[in-house]
C-alpha cells in the first residue's frame, strides 16, 4: 500500500515541476488595459473586441492574429494593428503599437514590454512619476495663483458691471431732460431767427435790385458806345457794310465774312439803336473789338483850362456824332438812369460803394440787422450747445450698452481684455491684438500696418468655449484668403501673448497666457500621486 502512495507523490511532484516550468506563464494575461479585463475570462471562449469572431480562450496571446482588430493578441507582436498596454506600476498607464513587443528596446517605463527578451530594462517608473507629480505641482501651483487673480478679476467685473448700470441709467434721466431742454431752445431759437431773416431778406432784395438797375445802366451805355463806334457815318443807324468791317465776328473762319453771314446777325440791311439793342448785341457782345484807330499826326498843342465833371460829360456827348434823335434820347435816359441811381442810394449801409457793384459782394448790414443777427446767433449757440451735449450723452450709453454686450465669461472672467491691447514683438513685425476689436501685423522700422483680423466669436471646446477666440476677415492675402488669427489661452500670473506663428498661408495663431485661463479644479486637486490610465 505503501508504494501506490509514492507514486502518487511522485506524479504529484512531477506537475508542480511542469507548472512551475513554463505552463503557469500561460496564466499571465499580459497587454490587457485593467478595464478590458473582464472581457478575456478563461473559462469562456473570446469574443474579439470588435464582434467580428469568437475563439477558443487559448488563442489569446499565442502568436497568431486571429481577430481582425488584433485584441486575441495584446501581449504579442502578432498583430499589425494590435496595442500592448504598459501597467506601469507607480506612474501611467500607457498603450504602445503591439510591434513595439520583444522588439529589443524598452518601451514601458516598467520594462513589461520585454518580457520575452533576455534584455534587462531599468525600472524608471519611480522617476518618472516624481517628475511627473513636481510638474502637477508646479501646475496647481500656477492655478493657484492664477484663480486668485482670476477671483480679483470677476469681483471688479460684478462691480464695473453696476457702476455701468447705475451710469446708464443716469445717463439715459440726462438725456431726457436734455431732450426737453433743446425743444425750448429750438423754439428761441425758431422766434430769434424769424425777424432776422426779413432783415436780411430786405437787405439782400434792395441790393439785388439797385445791382440789377446799375448793371442795366452799365449794359445800356455798353450798347450806345458799341452803336456809335458801329456807326461809322453816324446816320445812327448799323449797316451791313459797317458790321462787315468787323471780320472777328465772323465765326466761320475759313471763309470770308460775306454779306449773308452779316445780315443774318443784323436781321435787315440796317437796324436803328433800340433794333440793335434787342436783336444784335448780345450775338456780337463777346466777340466784338474796336477797329484801330487810324494814324495822325499828333496835333499841335494847345492849352485849356481843367474841365469839370460836368463838362468833360457835355464834351464826350458831342465827340459821339450821332444826331439822331433816337440815340439822343437813349444817352440823355441813361444819364438820367445813372444821376437817379447814385440819388437813390438810401440803404444805410456801404451799399453806396461801388466795389460792391462790381464784385457781386452785398454790403454790411445796418446797425439794426445787426442786432437781430447777434441775437439769433445767441440762441442757436445755446441750442447747439443743448443739442451737441445730447449727442455726447447718446455716444456714452451706445458705449455702456456695447460694453454690456460683450461676452467676457460666464463670470465676466473676461472683462480686464475691454479696451485693452497686447503686443506680440518677434524679429519682423509686432502683432497686436485688440480684445474684441481687431488684430494687426506691424512692420518694424515704420513699415505698413496690416489688419489680420476683426473681431469674431469665441471657439473654444464644447466644455469651455472661452479657451480661445477667433478673429476673422482681415486684408486679403496676394491671391489668397482673407488674414484671420485665432487666440489661444492658458494658465499665466499676466495678461500677454507668448508667441504668434503661422501655421497655415494668413492663418495666425497666438498663445496668450491669463490669470482668466486658469482653472479651479486645477488649483485644489492634491498633490498625492495617483494611477492615471490612457
């Protein structure tokens, strides 16, 4: 009985010895992700992760690639698309390209990815997590910071917030009284204008009539001296033979200036004055010139007494030669015309100056027309005063109202960017961003200025949309798209930008660091180590 026993003890022995050498690694499910694990049990055959097949649970790990997305293999380089997962014991948890198995080189920071080698991998996860937990230090540390700023930030927010309610409010009460204010200076101003304008409307009617009646003075006496130079045989009438010596008239040049040509100007073979006045002058008035006066010889002479006005006036008349009775009557009319004109001259101001005359420029008002215009000016000086202070009240609530309209966070954890720029300096150009306005690109060196882009939207991440801000429809590029600028934000103690690139042709990019960035959970999570899994 004895014997059946040691051969018992020995099998026994013989078992342990082949589990101990090599079948219990068959035990070992290595690769899997510690969340995956419950999908490879060993008593029930494995259904690949993607559905698409059900094997036996030993082929899991055995160096053939039997699923189509590589999960029968995790701890193999069986599969092209397969991951391998590194525990990683004391740090994180990683997944590597299941290629990277056996391949030599320790891939995992706890060297499991080289279990089948004969090479020796240090065990570095210790370090790496002390670096790892002094950045997530350094990180809390910044957040920390950074929130209590953020925190100053969002209280003046809340109290800018009120202070621009309270003065909008006040403002829009101005601007009521304000409004009433300009409906009683706009009718002073209506009562001080009317008297004013028949003033001035008196003023400026007599003046246009006496410059009407002296230009028709002037006009006539043109007419009689072009007559009497006209007509050269003072019969007091203009012939065709006498207009036909002023070839300047003619306006085909190329021909010469014929009888026809000259009875169309006149409208008969001769016109008298008053024919000339109504039908001829104003055909040659432009281009009439006096023919040159034939040559003499210069007269003895002869000493005569100063003549007055009066007579150098009789001695012209005579020197006319024209004894119609017609002309006589004309020039004796406008002299008439000329003496009532300087007598009638009333207006008690510089009317009587005949610079005025000449150059259309309406004399001084009288003493009273003054008055009434001082007085008017008064009162539209105090309404345009009324009515600029409304249009100041009306800019500064359309101001509050835009800022009120910005959307600066949640929290208002935004507002310190209102009003505010940033300078970017690289070697080239400075980049300047304008919160919620524009962005521009600035040659160094007094170069051209460059819009990259005017305010858009914020384009953040669906969880916080408030990590960064687009700037769009910036100056086109040379055959290419409108410039634009996206802004990224980031935990920082100060507002500024760190770097500006372009990553794509006119598509800009900029970090901005900002206490606004940084994040509450961040700043209170401990500092203890814990297992993180990708």
């Amino acid at each position: 009985m004895m014997f059946p026993s040691c051969v018992n003890l020995f099998l026994l022995s013989c078992l342990l010895t082949l589990i101990s050498g090599g079948n219990v690694e068959q035990t070992i499910l290595r690769g899997v992700q510690t969340s995956l694990l419950s999908m490879y049990v060993p008593s029930k055959p494995f259904n690949c992760l993607d559905g698409s097949l059900t094997i036996p649970y030993e082929f899991i790990n055995d160096d053939y690639c039997d699923c189509r997305d590589g999960s029968d293999e995790p701890g193999t380089s069986a599969c092209p698309n397969g991951r391998f997962f590194c525990e990683n014991k004391g740090y994180v948890g990683t997944l590597i390209p299941s290629h990277f198995v056996g391949d030599g080189i320790c891939d995992c920071c706890d060297g499991s990815d080289e279990y089948e080698t004969n090479i020796v991998c240090n065990n570095t996860c210790f370090e790496l997590a002390q670096k790892n937990q002094a950045e997530r230090e350094a990180k809390r540390v910044l957040h920390e910071a950074g929130v209590a700023k953020k925190k100053e930030i969002i209280a003046k927010s809340i109290a800018s917030n009120a202070e621009r309610q309270k003065r909008l409010i006040e403002f829009e009460e101005d601007l009521k009284l304000a409004e009433n204010e300009l409906k009683g200076k706009e009718e002073l101003k209506r009562q001080a204008e009317l008297p004013e304008k028949e003033a001035k409307d008196k003023h400026q009617k007599l003046w246009e009539e006496q410059h009407a009646k002296y230009e028709a003075i002037l006009r006539n006496r043109q007419i009689r001296e072009m007559f009497v130079d006209l007509d050269t045989n003072g019969d007091s009438l203009v012939s065709i033979d006498e207009l036909q010596q002023h070839t300047e008239l003619d306006l085909d040049t190329e021909n010469e200036f014929s009888v026809d040509e000259v009875r169309t100007i006149l409208g008969a073979d001769s016109v008298n004055l008053d024919d000339f006045n109504t039908t001829v002058f104003d055909q040659i008035s432009n281009s009439y010139k006096k023919l040159p006066e034939p040559t003499r010889p210069p007269p003895e002479p002869t000493p005569l007494p100063e003549p007055s006005l009066e007579t150098s006036d009789n001695q012209q008349d005579d020197t006319t030669n024209v004894p119609s009775s017609s002309s006589s009557s004309h020039e004796h009319h406008t002299e008439e015309d000329m003496e009532t004109y300087r007598q009638s001259s009333s207006i008690p101001t510089s009317l009587e100056h005949e610079k005025h005359i000449h150059d259309d420029t309406a004399p001084e008002y009288d003493e009273e027309t003054k008055r009434l215009i001082q007085i008017a000016d008064q009162a539209r000086n105090e309404f345009n005063a009324v009515d600029g202070r409304i249009l100041h009240i009306k800019q500064q609530i359309e101001d509050l109202k835009k800022q009120s309209n910005v959307d600066t966070g949640p929290q208002g954890e935004y507002s310190a960017f209102i009003d505010q720029c940033y300078d970017y300096e690289e070697r080239e150009y400075t980049y300047r961003v304008c919160m919620f306005k524009d962005a521009r690109q600035i040659q160094k060196g007094g170069g051209s200025e460059v819009t990259i882009g005017y305010w858009d939207s914020w384009t953040g991440p669906v969880d916080n949309k408030y990590l960064r801000m687009k700037y769009a429809n910036g100056a086109t590029c040379w055959n290419g798209p409108s410039r634009s600028l996206t802004v990224t934000f980031r935990c920082g103690i100060e507002h500024k930008p760190v770097d500006v690139r372009e990553p794509s042709r006119c598509e800009y990019a900029m970090i901005f660091e900002t206490p606004s960035a940084c994040d509450e959970t961040i700043a209170v999570t401990t500092s203890h180590s814990t297992h993180v899994e990708f």
